[in-house]
C-alpha cells in the first residue's frame, strides 16, 4: 500500500510540474502588477505546494502515522502488561520462598519431635526389656534357689535316713555285742565316719 501512494504522489507531482512551470511564467509576468510578487509569493504556486503538502501529510496521516502510532501503542501496552505480569511474577515467587521456608521449618520441628519421641519410646522400651530380663533372671534364680532347697532338704532326708540306719545298725551291733564304753565309741566314729563318707 505505500507503494501506491508513492505512485499516487508521483502522478500528482507530474500533473502539478507543467502548472508550478505555467504559474512561474505567469508570476513573472504578473510580478509587476501584483505588489507580492516581489517578495517571490505566487498565489498559484503557493496552492499547488499547499495542495501537494496536504495530500502528502493526508497520505502519512492515514497510511503511516495511523498504523504507526497503532503499533506503538500496542507496543506500550505489551511492555507495561509484560512489566505488570513480571512484578506479580516477583511477588508470588517471594510468597514461595516464604511458604518454603515455613515448610521447611515446620519439617525441622516435626523432624525433632519424631526423633525425640523415637527416643522417649526406646529408652521405654529399652526400659521394659531390662525389667523383662531382670524378671526372668529373678525366675531363673528362685527356680534354682528352690531347687538347690530342694536338694538340700533331699540329701539331709537322705542323710537322715544313712545316719537312722547307721545308728539302727549300731545299736543292734552294741545291744546285740554288749560291747564296753571303748568299744562303743569306736563303732560311733565308725558310723560317723561312714556318715562323712556317704
């Protein structure tokens, strides 16, 4: 399109050369008559120059500067909505880095509260263990306590009756031998001696 308005320019200017050449001849001729000839102005030449300027300063008006300033403004209207959208983009990724920070906190201290509840439950669980394995033992202890009673009181039983039979045996050899005091006593060592052995 600005190529036809130049073509339109140039055909203007070609029909309006032989009227500027014919007005020159005229204001030469005139310039004698008409007192502001001599100051150079043409009337004709000063309406084909305006005529020509306005047609020109229409053309721009219309096809360049209308298009242009067009351009321009949407140009301006992107730059202050990319401006707008970059500092709403600072914002909110200030608003992140605080929600970030926050949530890192908050995972800190709920972090050092598990560790510190895993703590409390492992030294209460340690604890139970230890009260476990002192139970047991205690068990194992008063089992082997009373068995070692046990035990105790069957070798005295079984004692009792050695030392019942050993005196049986030597009140029927005494009775039986009618021994003296000597000999007594050495058959009382015997059977105690036969107690130790047993």
């Amino acid at each position: 399109m600005p190529h036809t308005i130049l073509l339109a320019l140039a055909e203007t200017a070609q029909h309006a050369a032989p009227a500027v050449a014919e007005a020159a001849t005229e204001t030469a001729e005139n310039a004698s008559a008409n007192p502001l000839a001599t100051f150079g102005v043409n009337w004709t030449l000063f309406v084909a120059q305006l005529v020509n300027f306005s047609i020109v300063i229409f053309a721009l008006a219309k096809w360049v500067f209308k298009p242009l300033m067009k351009t321009m403004d949407e140009r301006k209207a992107k730059i202050e909505t990319g401006l707008k959208e970059a500092a709403d983009a600072k914002t909110q990724l200030a608003s992140a880095e605080a929600k970030s920070e926050e949530v890192i906190r908050d995972a800190h201290v709920v972090a050092r509260d598990i560790v510190d509840k895993s703590k409390v439950k492992a030294e209460e669980e340690h604890e139970k263990r230890v009260q476990t394995s002192k139970q047991i033992v205690e068990e194992h202890l008063r089992d082997a306590k009373a068995r070692a009673e046990r035990e105790a009181e069957d070798a005295q039983r079984a004692a009792m009756k050695n030392l019942t039979e050993v005196v049986i045996a030597a009140t029927d050899r005494v009775t039986s031998d009618a021994i003296d005091a000597k000999a007594h006593r050495a058959l009382i060592e015997e059977a105690i001696q036969e107690l130790k052995t047993a």
